[in-house]
C-alpha cells in the first residue's frame, strides 16, 4: 500500500510477521502482540484507515496528516501522540533541512508517520529487533526512534560549531567585510531554527518519563532518561554557541568601529600636514605689494624649508602617536 513502509506484530519481543492495514485489528484481538507501523507522507485515505484500525484520536490524525505542526506531546486517553522535528544537513552542507515524525503510542500500537525527513527507519526496526528482551511494548520502540531523531542532532550541532569556529578566524585575521557579517547573521538564524527544533523536545521526554500509563514501562525510563542527557547535552550546546556567537558579533562590532577609527585618525593626521603647505601658499597667494620677505634673496628657499621641516615634524610626530 502506498505511503506505508513497514507493518509488522510482535510478541514478547521477537517478530510474529507482516500484518495488511486490513488485518491489524484481528491480529490486536490476541493478547501478547503489539502492532509497529511505519508510514512515510500518508495520504488522507490510509490515515482514516489507520484511525480506524487504532481507535486514533481525529486531532491528532488532523496534524499528522497537514503536518508543520511545532514539537509536543498530547496524551489522548490511554494513548500518547508525539511530535519530533528531525534534522539533518544538506548534500552540500550549506543548510540544515527540517522534516517530521509523528507518532502515535498506544498500549499495543505503535504508528510513525513521517515527513520530509529523508532517512528510513529501517535501521531503527533493526536495532530494536536485535534487543528482543527490550522490545516487548510499544514503549520501548518510541524510545527507539526518539533516540534516532535526537542522534541525528549531533551532526548537525557539529558542523553549527565548525562554522562559528571559520566566522571566528575570519573575523580576527582577516579584514572585516560585508560578507562575514551575513554569515554571521546567517548562523545566527540557523541556530534560532535549530533551538526551536531541540529545545522542546527537553520538556517533552520529561513529560513522557511522568506519564503514568502502562505504555512506559519501568524498564524503558532508564532509556528515556538517556535521551533526556543527550537532548540536555545538545540544548546546551545550541546556547553556549549562541553565547558566542553573540560575543564575535559584538567582536565584530568593535572592530568595525575600531577600523572606523584607525581611519579617522589618519585622514584628521594628513589633514593637518596638508594644511601647513596649504597656509603657506595661501599667505603668499596673496595680491598684496608690500609683503616680508618679498624681495629678500633668501626668502623663498626659506619659506620653503620651513613648509617642508614642518610638515616632516608632524608626520614624525603623528606617527609615533600611531595616527599613521
């Protein structure tokens, strides 16, 4: 069926076999399996045959199908509907691109829909099918693909921090120019966007580690707690680069209106040597017949020396004063 990748019962953590969407509810009438449902962009149809099958509350269906919904957690009845932003780096490195998983956990069901994320959860099956003393409920299998998603963070983290570390050096070694203020302001958007992912999803896991519903067993919360450290660990991370983000912008800054300076300095220093010749020649410019020094033998050299030993005491000066 279109849209659906995996559909798969279990019982007492070992695979039973496929299950046809049709089939689910009959496979649910015997007591020790528990059904795992993968789909990817579902369409209208198949979400109300899955509603169906599941009993799944008509809000949530609502946003699992139109999706961009923000990152939480909804407890309808016995059952709990979660929603995860992914994330992962483009081909080129240049932008992260953000997708969805939602996913519907119910005391013996599991349904993840994703959208716009464009690794399969394949490897997620596999890795909870190879721990059968884990996978005996739908609760460890939403602690499986949380744990995926909240790994999936990391390289993206990685590669926010190599920028910030290229932004680093170029503001400091190189001269200051248009274009390491726009990828400043363009690191500084991607990490708004990536805390807006993350940092949810740490009220989230707490919240679902309080749930008091037989879907989280007591031997799955040690897992979710591990999820809740790296989720910790990577909101953490997104502020402490933030932080200094914050303080190269404001580095930048300085040095802009440091560089503004340095360059006042010297257009105010050979303003002032330029003015001695500039007086000089204007006094003697001057129409007048009765003038000292007009018609002295020496009186133009000397002029002259004098313009030049000025001007060269001010340049020696302004330069010791680091003005040039």
């Amino acid at each position: 069926m279109s849209g659906v990748v995996n559909c798969v019962a279990y019982s007492n953590g070992q695979r039973v076999g496929d299950v046809e969407v049709p089939d689910i509810s009959e496979v649910l009438k015997q007591p020790d399996r528990f059904v795992w449902i993968g789909l990817h962009e579902p369409g209208g149809e198949l979400l109300r045959e899955i509603q169906e099958e599941f009993g799944l509350h008509e809000l949530a269906i609502e946003d699992a199908l139109r999706a961009h919904q923000r990152p939480k957690c909804e407890q309808y009845g016995d059952s709990i509907f979660v929603v995860l932003r992914t994330a992962h780096l483009s081909e080129d490195k240049s932008r992260i691109e953000f997708g969805e998983t939602h996913i519907f956990v119910g005391p013996r069901y599991v349904v993840s829909v994703r959208h716009g994320f464009p690794v399969s959860y394949a490897q997620v099956r596999v890795r909870a099918e190879a721990s059968p003393h884990l996978l005996k409920g739908p609760g460890f299998v939403l602690y499986a693909l949380m744990d995926f998603i909240v790994d999936q963070y990391f390289p993206v983290m990685d590669a926010l921090e190599d920028e910030l570390d290229e932004i680093e050096d170029k503001v400091f070694s190189e001269r200051i120019n248009r274009e390491i203020t726009s990828q400043m302001y363009e690191l500084k958007r991607k990490l708004l966007e990536f805390k807006k992912a993350v940092s949810p999803l740490v009220d989230i896991c707490s919240r679902i580690m309080r749930f008091d519903q037989e879907i989280i067993s007591d031997d799955a919360q040690p897992y979710f707690r591990d999820v809740y450290d790296h989720l910790a660990r990577i909101n953490e991370r997104v502020d402490t680069t933030r932080e200094l983000l914050n303080s190269v912008l404001e580095a930048n800054l300085a040095l802009v209106s440091v560089a503004q300076s340095e360059a006042t300095k010297k257009l105010a220093a050979w303003a002032a040597i330029i003015a001695v010749p500039t007086m000089m020649a204007g006094i003697y410019g001057m129409n007048f017949e009765f003038m000292p020094e007009l018609r002295w033998r020496y009186g133009y050299p000397l002029v002259l020396l004098f313009t030049v030993g000025t001007c060269f005491f001010l340049y020696t000066r302004f330069k010791r004063a680091g003005w040039l």
